[in-house]
C-alpha cells in the first residue's frame, strides 16, 4: 500500500467515526496519533510563501528566489526598521528577494 492524500484523509474519516464506539477508542486515538504526526511532519517540509508568513527574526532557514537552486539564509530586522517586526533574508550581507521559505531539517543525530 502507497501512502497517498486520499489514503490519509480517509484515516482521518474512520477515526472519527470510530470515536462513537467506546470498543474501538483505543485503535482509533493511535490513528489518530499517528495522522497528526504525518501532519506535523509534512508541514516541516512545505515551501511557504513569503505573502502568507515569515520566520522569526533570527531564524536560519532555506529560501527559493525565482529560478534559483534554494540556499540558507537568515531571517533579519538589520537592514529597514520601518518595516516593524518584518525583516529580510540575509546572505552575505545582501538581501535576498525569496518568494518562498521552509525551515531547515534537524541535523543528524549525534551532530552538534
């Protein structure tokens, strides 16, 4: 079986039916567990678009600007204070005009 958007909204369906019987609950809250994992996981690895949010201030993460490969930048208030509270991406010391960002994987366990 292939993990698939249908397969995985179709668990999110049975778990909610499966809360009405009292028998089932425990089978259901473990789908249930496991399906907001999946989710929390695939949000990790989704390109957001600069229009519908930034990062903190400070935040290291990878960036795309229009055709180019993705590079790591950080998310910085140093440049324009008029903005209040919304900074820019920092390579270098130069601006990055990213149209999308993501957060950086963790590293490796064992790598500090």
């Amino acid at each position: 079986m292939e993990y698939t958007k249908e397969l995985h909204k179709r668990m999110r369906e049975q778990t909610q039916w499966k809360k009405a019987f009292p028998t089932q609950q425990n089978e259901g809250a473990e789908v249930k567990c496991l399906l907001d994992e999946i989710d929390r996981l695939q949000s990790l690895t989704q390109w957001v678009p600069v229009t519908e949010s930034q990062p903190e201030i400070g935040e290291v993460v990878l960036v795309c600007k229009d055709d180019y490969a993705p590079i790591v930048c950080e998310y910085s208030d140093m440049y324009d204070y008029s903005r209040c509270g919304q900074g820019d991406f920092i390579l270098h010391g130069d601006v990055i005009e990213a149209t999308h960002w993501m957060p950086l994987p963790l590293p490796p366990e064992g790598v500090k």
